[in-house]
C-alpha cells in the first residue's frame, strides 16, 4: 500500500520512551521489566511494579482506572 503525498507517514521513527517508573509508587525500573503490568487509562500507557500491581490485583482485574485503586 502506498501513501498518498503529503500524508503522515514521513519515515520518522517512532520516539524514544522515557525513563520507565511504576505510575502508582514511582519505583524507578532498571531496563527492561518484563514482570511489571501495563495499563492504558485514557490514551496514555501507565506502568506498575509487581509490587503495586499485586497489592491492586482484583482492581485491574475489574478494569478499573487506577485513580479507584
């Protein structure tokens, strides 16, 4: 498929995450944490520790916002 001239696709790449800490505690991740929980509230990506992400577990589970936990 090709795009039309003057379209978004400007063949720029995507931008670099910042610096990755749990949303509800802050604990800061060195490099990659697989174990840790993601989250999509509102259009934004929200990441949780496996410490938070334990303690609120029936919470995500009911998809409720982190706000409610």
């Amino acid at each position: 498929m090709t795009s039309l001239s003057g379209g978004s696709d400007d063949g720029g790449s995507a931008k670099e995450p910042g610096p990755l800490a749990c949303a509800r505690c802050g604990t800061p991740a060195n490099g990659p944490q697989p174990t840790w929980t993601c989250s999509v509230e509102n259009g934004v990506r929200q990441y949780f520790c496996d410490t938070c992400s334990r303690r609120n577990l029936r919470a995500i589970e009911g998809r409720l916002d982190s706000a409610w936990w």
